[in-house]
C-alpha cells in the first residue's frame, strides 16, 4: 500500500481521537487500528449490544455483528490479508462529514458482507435528517485488469489506494443484499464517492442483491475489472445512476434504476478514462453484457455511449426519457460507432415508453438505427417487483 506511514499516522490521529468525549473509551484492538467500545459498565452478557466506532488502517480480521450500534467516524481501511466480515442485519451508521468517511476493501482483502432479504446489510448516515453526500460510500479495489495503465497499477480518486493487473479472476468477497444510503461525500471539484465503486475488481468476487439509495454522485461506477453483479437497484443518484471506464468488462444483470429529474445519466459509458488515456498494450475498451434492465426517469438522456465503449445490451425497458441511446465519439482514438459497426456495440429486445429520440449518432461514423437496434418492443425489463421486494427503498 502506498503511503503506508502516511496512513498510519492518520489512523493514529483517528485512534486518538475516539477517546475525546465524556466517555470512557475501552480499546479493543491495537493502536494500528481504531476500533473502539464506548459501552460502559463493563457487562458480561455476550448478547448485550455495545456501542462500537469503527475507523483506520484494518492490519487483522474485523467482524461486524449486528447486535452492535457501529458509527463509521472516519476512514476504515483493510489492508491486504484482511477479511471485514459483516454479519446479516447490520446497521453500520457513518458519521455525516463529508467524503473522508468511507469503507475501502485494499487489494489483496476482502469483504464477506452477507444479507439476506429479510435481514439486509445498511450503510447509512448517522444524520436525524440525512442527505445525499452525507458520508463516502463503499470502495472496493482488485486486481483485474484496467485500461489506465501499461503495466502495473493505478490509484483510487478517492484514498489513493492502488489497484489493477494481471488477475481477471481475483476474488475481493462477498457481497449480498447490502444497502448503502447516502453516500458520495465530495472530496474536491474533481473527485467525488459513489455509493458502490468497484476499482480492479474481479471476476471471483460475488456481487448480487445491492442498492445505492439517494446519493450524490453515482450509485455504481467500475473502474475497469471484471466483476460481475446481478439485481442491481438504483434509487436517485444525483449524477449517473450505473458508470463504467477504463476497460471494464463485466456483467450486469437484472438492474433497476430510477433516475430523477436534473440528474446525470442512467447509464454513463465510457470506454477508457479520458482523463488518463487508453494506456493498455494490445489497446483495448470497455465491453460488458448489460441484461435484463428497467430503466425510470423524467427527462434528459438515458443510456450515454462515448470513448470507444463497447457493450451488448440485452432486454431493456427505457421509460420517460428526451434520448433512450446517445452515443459519443469521433474515427480516431474514441472509436464508439465501429463498435456498431463491429456488432461489439449493440441492442437487442429494447421497449421505449415516451422516449422523444431512440437513438442519437454523435460517433462520427455512419450506421442506421437498424443497425444498432433490433427487436425495438420486445424489451420486458426486468422483475424488480420480484426480486427488489422487502429489501430495498424508494
């Protein structure tokens, strides 16, 4: 990890921090992290609850129980060779400050946070009247490949954390029937949290039954990797509901997303991060397979397909949108209308319901609509009625 005394240090202002209130603090972990009990009267009833703040540089195992009253008051950060296990119906509650407060998986840990429907996983602001942006959100970072860099590894926007390589199919955990609310705190004018940002992430990594509810910036954004994720919700992301870049090259089934007036995009795509470059020998862009997605709105664009993505999208529904599908790019180094031209970049079973323009071609290349769209009203979506019942919010 770069930084390492950095962010030592850091955790070592966390950990001393803790103990500034009336009262006592017990320390139940070392001084490499900050984990702290603040529960008093010293009971001995293994089932009692306590009242536990979580922050800093994780070096061994943490365990969540949902007993527990957790606060997030900073940064919780688990090194490699770590596992942050968090038992089903936790309530994990950060502290409402802003983009500093985040939970970050490192490359080489991971997470086992495994909900069930009855008993969801919630990551949620310790504000009485909480807001998007209220805390940072969950970051995770593999070790799959990205498009950013030649060799080697990138670092996060938010952490500087390194991840990226050579292991399509790193495993980073588990994640199932986890709620995060309220998240993606800005860090600056050009960093921002998402409610769940995957960094590298591979294929062996589990991701199914997760939900951004009222955040900030995205809901989901990958940053290249491979990682596959399946019943997706996304309620009211302020910017774009689902965000890719730099390679990614996943899948993504059943999504739904519900996507408010004034926002970004549902769907932002982008082959490579443009802000970085296409960096990867052989040059390659995103292509993930989108299936069976839902997508609500009110006005603006939908689906946004720019720099050279790729993708094939497979049963949509789009509904309440001025443009379903615009996509971006020019015949140089953001190719996007030869990936239809290539049948990489494609649609295929898609219903509009009061979309003003299907399709809108700013690629530079020429293609038909037909060329890009076909089975235009056979898309059913997908059943969030189903599968998003009892454990999801709107």
């Amino acid at each position: 990890m770069k930084n390492t005394f950095l962010t030592l240090a850091i955790a070592s202002a966390l950990f001393i921090s803790c103990g500034e209130d009336d009262t006592a603090d017990i320390i139940i972990n070392n001084t490499d992290n900050s984990v702290t009990n603040t529960t008093t009267g010293g009971t001995t009833d293994p089932n009692a609850s306590e009242k536990i703040s979580i922050s800093g540089v994780q070096s061994s195992d943490l365990l969540l129980e949902a007993k527990n009253e957790y606060t997030l008051t900073g940064a919780l950060v688990m090194e490699a060779g770590t596992t942050l296990t968090i038992e089903e119906g936790t309530v994990i509650k950060a502290q409402a400050s802003g983009s500093d407060v985040y939970i970050a998986i490192a490359q080489g840990a991971k997470i086992v946070a495994e909900g069930t429907k009855d008993k969801p996983i919630i990551m949620t602001s310790n504000s009485t009247a909480p807001k998007a942006g209220d805390w940072g959100g969950l970051i995770i970072l593999g070790k799959a490949p990205i498009n950013s860099v030649a060799t080697g590894t990138s670092t996060s926007e938010i952490g500087s954390l390194p991840y990226g390589g050579t292991d399509a199919t790193d495993n980073s955990g588990t994640l199932r029937y986890v709620r995060v609310q309220y998240s993606g705190g800005k860090a600056d004018g050009q960093s921002e949290n998402n409610g769940f940002s995957f960094y590298g992430v591979g294929s062996g990594t589990t991701v199914e039954y997760i939900q951004m509810f009222e955040g900030l910036d995205d809901g989901l954004e990958f940053f290249g990797g491979t990682v596959n994720v399946s019943y997706v919700s996304v309620v009211n992301a302020q910017d774009d509901s689902i965000d890719w870049t730099e390679g990614y090259t996943g899948t993504i089934m059943n999504a739904y997303v519900m996507h408010g007036a004034d926002h970004d995009k549902a769907f932002e795509c982008d082959g490579y991060n443009t802000d970085i470059g296409n960096n990867s020998s052989p040059k390659y862009f995103s292509a993930p397979n989108v299936t069976n997605v839902t997508v609500d709105g009110f006005e603006g664009e939908a689906i946004r397909l720019r720099a050279g993505t790729q993708g094939i999208f497979t049963n949509v529904v789009i509904n309440n949108f001025e443009e379903g599908f615009d996509l971006d790019g020019d015949t140089s180094d953001n190719p996007t209308g030869q990936g239809v031209i290539d049948d990489v970049l494609q649609v295929n079973n898609v219903t509009f319901n009061t979309v003003t323009v299907k399709l809108k071609n700013d690629t530079g290349f020429s293609f038909t609509e037909a060329d890009f769209i076909s089975g235009d009203g056979n898309g059913t979506g997908t059943d969030y009625a189903t599968w998003g019942a009892g454990w999801t919010v709107e």
